[in-house]
C-alpha cells in the first residue's frame, strides 16, 4: 500500500492517463498487488506500474489498467519488461489466456506497447472500439479502443 502515493504521482506526470484518485491508487495497492508490479530506481523509489486485474466474467483474462513509466526513466523498454513480468507471473499462478486493455487512438507509445507485446508472444492482436468517445460524461474524451491479446497457448 506504501506505493499508492507514488504510483498516483506517477500516472499525474504522465499527461496522458486518466488520473483517479489518490485513494483509488492506494486501494489498487491494497486489493490488486497480485495482479500488478511496480518497478523501482537504486534508492528502492517507484519508477514505473503496471496495474491490472482479472474480470470476473472472464477469469483466465488479465486486464491491464493502467501502465506508466516515470519521465526520467522512459526510453528504455521498462514498460514492456514490466508487463511481461507481470503476465508471466500471473500465467503461472493461475493461468492466463488472454490480455485485454483499452488505448485511446492518439496514445501511440500504449499501442506500440500491446502490439509489440502480441508480436513477441506470437499471439493474436484484435481491436475493437469498446467505449465510443460519446459515452464519456466530459464530451470530450477519445473512444476507449479494446486491445485483446490472445488466446495463450
């Protein structure tokens, strides 16, 4: 729970990530640390996340929330080595069989993170637009594209 403030300060810097609240981040901790991983510098400081979580619908599915790397530390393929961490850890805990998330279409960094991801495990890539732009309170927000990576052999 002690990375809650950390990884909030992390997904605000980003600029790009729909920032929840700090308490939102600290539950995240708290509930979903099997289904997420933080990385961190020399002094032992967060400087990258990768949260996610298993749908309730769809068990064997890890939904990638969120992902954000610190400005200091981008550039140098942190955000894939984390998320390929992460899946691999929870595929063998308890199985994996597909990976879902959603991009909106101007974050081009996540869309070559996923669709690297799908290239270098040789699995599947579909897309979809799951929330249209319209459906979002604000009036303003890009569609929320679904990115599903998978059937895992």
């Amino acid at each position: 729970m002690e990375d809650g403030a950390a990884i909030w300060r992390i997904a605000r810097d980003s600029e790009v990530l729909d920032l929840n609240s700090s308490y939102s981040y600290l539950l995240w901790c708290r509930d979903f640390a099997a289904t997420s991983v933080v990385a961190r510098d020399e002094k032992g400081e967060p400087v990258a996340f990768v949260t996610g979580y298993f749908r309730p619908d769809r068990p064997g599915t890890l939904v990638v929330w969120q992902v954000a790397v610190d400005h200091a530390h981008r550039g140098r393929g942190l955000a894939a080595e984390l998320l390929d961490a992460l899946t691999s850890r929870v595929a063998a805990e308890r199985g994996l069989d597909a990976v879902e998330t959603t991009v909106t279409p101007d974050n081009t960094a996540s869309d070559r993170l996923f669709t690297s991801y799908a290239q270098r495990h040789d699995v599947p890539l579909e897309r979809e637009v799951l929330f249209d732009g319209g459906l979002f309170p604000e009036g303003t927000h890009l569609p929320e594209v679904l990115y599903r990576i998978g059937p895992f052999a």
